[in-house]
C-alpha cells in the first residue's frame, strides 16, 4: 500500500506541476498579450480623435480661404492701401466676413484683418462683456501670445497657422488660426493675413467623444507652441512629468523628451498636415486593469 501510495503521488503531484506550470506560462503570454491590445486600443482611440480634429481645422481652413472672395479688399491690400483709408473703407469688413462665412458649430469668438505691416484693417469679436471680452488687437498685449504669429506671418510658411493663447477673462485657452493672403498675380508677395480665434470648446468635445477615462490624460499641443488643450486627472508626480515633456515640445527640445515608462505609457499621434499633435499619458495600472481579472 506504501509504495501504491507513493506512486499515485507521484503521478498527481507530476501531473499538477504540469498543469501549475501550463498555467503560469499561459497568464503571462495572455496578460503580455491583453496589455499590448489594450495599448493598440488606445493609440487607435487617438488616431480617430486626431482624424476628427483634422477635418474640423481643414473646414476652418476652407472657411478662412474664401476671404479670396473679397474682391474689393485684395485689391486694397495689392494697392498697399493707407492703414487711415483702409479702416474708414472696410470698418465692418471683419465683423461681414465673420458672421456670414464661420458656421455656429466653427465658434469663431474673434476675427480680424491685418495688411503686410501687421496694423489691423478690421476686427470683429462676437461679444464684449466683463467675462466674454476678446483684444481689439492681438499684438497690443504679449500675453496673447502674439510673438508666435509674428513669426509666423515673418516666415516663408504659406500653410495654415494654429496656436492659441490664454484669455484671462474666459479664464480658459482660446484656439487661434491664421492664414496669409497672396498677391492673385505674386503668390508669393504676401499682402496681408487673416487671424480667426476659436472657442476651445470645440476640441474638447471631439477629446470627450473618443476618450472616456479621466484617468488618461490629453492634450493637444502644436510642436514649438505652447498647449492648447489639456484634459484629464494629473497626480502630482505626473503634472511634473507632463509640465517637463510639454516645455521640451514647445522648445522643440523632441530628443530630450523623456518619459518615466515604469509608471505610464506615452503616446504621441501626429497629424498628415496640420501641426497639431495629440500626446497622452495612461497609468500603466489601467491598461493592466484586465490582466488582473485574467490573473
């Protein structure tokens, strides 16, 4: 009987460390496999956001071009119009263009004309109160981030501008475009710009219906410029890391970026043609979540 015993023994505690064994090898292939799928989820999640971000700035570019449509003022602008006559000429211009071009879902707040010497033409802002108030004039105050656009509209860029600055009376960023407007006959010889700042809003909302999980945190944020958007939970220690990686973006400082990768994952999905890129940092604790369930 000893020896019967001895062998059953054997064959069960064999069998078991087969089978503790199988089972060990088969949770961390599947949990390595769950995690990288979970990953893949989230990067795709980003790219459906950056897609939908995409079509709204190309209908604002679109938008923003038609300003062609506005015979009377490139040919004032070709002519080198004085600033004097250009005002008393195109007053309402701006406030023409910006009601009747920009669709409600665009929320154009502000909309001005400058010509080649960056003196504004025309300005148009949707409303004026103690907490709706928007500048006259983007470069009469630096804080509205007006050293960006000047370079841009100094650059050779003929491309869509977009950066953003904050409002301190809508105590939130406000999202800006731009867009240099060419002599019909020099396309080359800028005779003017256009600038169209937009409600932020209308981000958040397409962040809001592709990323679900305050836990991780966006932001949008265009390479050389400040953040335009940021949503999400921060704890401490990853406000710091966030505040690191968004200063080297905005220094263009790309290979100093540096991410603490035992604690979060981080994404980067970029844009075919505008520069706006999506970044994000999810706890790797969350996409873990269904390796605990699996373990």
């Amino acid at each position: 009987m000893k020896l019967r015993f001895k062998i059953l023994l054997m064959c069960l505690g064999g069998t078991l460390f087969v089978l503790v064994l199988q089972a060990v090898l088969y949770q961390r292939t599947s949990a390595k496999l769950i995690y990288e799928q979970a990953k893949s989820a989230s990067e795709a999640s980003l790219e459906n956001m950056q897609n939908e971000i995409y079509t709204f700035i190309k209908n604002m570019e679109s938008s923003m071009i038609e300003i062609y449509n506005e015979g009377d003022l490139i040919e004032a602008l070709e002519q080198d119009m004085s600033i004097s006559e250009m005002r008393n000429t195109f007053n309402r211009e701006a406030f023409e263009v910006g009601t009747t071009t920009y669709g409600s879902d665009q929320k154009v707040l502000a909309f001005y004309i400058y010509n080649d010497n960056n003196e504004i033409v025309s300005t148009y802002r949707k409303a004026v109160t103690p907490k709706h108030n928007y500048p006259l004039d983007v470069f009469s105050d630096e804080t509205y981030n007006a050293e960006a656009l000047r370079e841009y509209v100094d650059s050779e860029e003929t491309g869509l501008f977009i950066s953003s600055y904050y409002n301190s009376y809508r105590e939130k960023n406000v999202t800006r475009f731009a867009l240099k407007i060419c002599n019909n006959r020099r396309f080359d010889e800028m005779v003017g710009y256009v600038v169209c700042d937009v409600d932020v809003q209308v981000f958040q909302s397409i962040i809001e219906r592709h990323i679900n999980d305050e836990k991780m945190f966006v932001w949008l944020q265009p390479v050389g410029d400040r953040v335009m958007l940021s949503l999400g939970v921060q704890t401490t220690e990853e406000k710091e890391n966030y505040e690191q990686i968004s200063t080297d973006i905005q220094n263009e400082n790309l290979s100093e970026v540096n991410v603490r990768k035992e604690q979060w994952e981080f994404f980067q999905v970029e844009q075919n043609k505008y520069n706006v890129v999506a970044y994000s940092l999810m706890p790797q604790e969350l996409l873990e979540q269904n390796q605990k369930t699996l373990t």
